[in-house]
C-alpha cells in the first residue's frame, strides 16, 4: 500500500516545482528631484530580491534584461561552485539570455544577491537574499539595505580616482592627508532605492 502513495507525490512535486524567475533590469529612480537610470533584481510581480526557508530548494531562473552580458553572485550562501554565479565558475550570462540555478539551500541569514559583471553592482545591480529558519515566519520582517549613489557614470568615478592617485602619487601626500585613494563621495545615499526623505523601508 505505501508504494502507491509514492507515486502521485513524486508527480505533484514535478508539476508544481516552478522555478522563481530573477530578472535583472532597468530601473528608473528619483534622487533629489532628479530621474536615474539604475539596475535592480526582480522577480516577475516586482518583488525585489529573493525570499526562501532554509533547506528550501533553491530553484531561480535569472533572465537577463539587459543589453549586455551579466551574472549573479549568491553572496554568503554554502552551495556548489559552479552555480557561485562569478565569472570564476560559471559563464555570465548573454544579453536577453537565462540561467538556471538548482541547489539546497544550507545557511539561514540575511544575504544579498549582486551583479559580479562590469560596473552593474555600482549601477545597483543587488537585492536582498533573505533565507529564514523554518520557525521565522512568526516575526515581521524588515529588509533595509543602503546603497551609495552618484549621478556620474562609474566610468567617469573610475577615470577621477585614477587621476586623484597619480596626482596623489606625484605631490607624495597621500600618507600624509589620511586620505584612501579609493574614497569617493557620493551624490546621495539611498535606502531601497529611495532618497531618506521619503522612507521606504517596508517591502
Ligand atoms: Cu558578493
């Protein structure tokens, strides 16, 4: 009698394991008054990020978007190499193409997913990756993730750095002020995408 019952409970299984689908896309955004075009990571309904239960299976499908390759790094998560989601283990991803991610989920925490290609992560190319024990639901869940923000192009950031540290080099002074050459100041500082005068914290 239990080999019966078996059956019909592989096959539901099958049929209803359907995949969360991750885009990554264009976002347009006001900061201080002005529309932005940054990055973000969606799911179809235009759920930012990514929500699963520890020992869930993690069964994403990542579309591209975008006009230009991309790939997804799962950071903090245990899992195997080559579904890292880094040009180190696996291929990124080609314009308007797809990858699909299967592997048990290990870890409980609060993670986040980022773009590991190019300048998307600078873009805002991230979302939350929150994986909650199984008892979790019982709290009201929070997800505030800052995010540092520039109406320059990374472009443009990256060719002034470069510039400040061999000015920086020559004069022999970058010990002397303290200063990282890497520091950059940004335009504003986001919260969920949003500018802190208009809080956005509640997903
Ligand atoms: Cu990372």
């Amino acid at each position: 009698m239990k080999n019966k019952l078996i059956i019909p409970i592989l096959l539901t299984n099958l049929i209803f394991a359907i995949p969360t689908v991750l885009h990554v896309k264009k976002k347009l955004i006001s900061v201080n008054g002005k529309s932005a075009n940054v990055l973000t990571i969606e799911q179809n309904k235009g759920k930012w990020g990514y929500y699963a239960k520890n020992s869930d299976i993690f069964d994403v499908i990542v579309k591209n978007d975008l006009n230009n390759p991309t790939i997804i790094h799962w950071h903090g998560l245990t899992l195997p190499n080559n579904q890292d989601g880094t040009e180190l283990t696996q291929l990124v991803i080609p314009a308007h193409g797809e990858y699909h991610y299967n592997f048990k989920l290990k870890d409980t925490g609060t993670f986040w997913m980022h773009s590991h290609e190019g300048f998307q992560e600078a873009m805002l190319a991230e979302a939350p990756l929150i994986i909650e024990a199984q008892d979790d639901s019982n709290y009201k869940q929070v997800i505030v993730m800052f995010q540092g923000f520039n109406f320059k192009s990374p472009e443009e950031i990256l060719t002034k750095i470069k510039k400040n540290a061999k000015k920086f080099a020559n004069m022999h002074m970058d010990m002397k002020m303290g200063r990282d050459l890497n520091d950059t100041n940004f335009d504003a500082y986001l919260t969920n995408y949003h500018t802190p005068d208009i809080p956005h914290y509640f997903l």
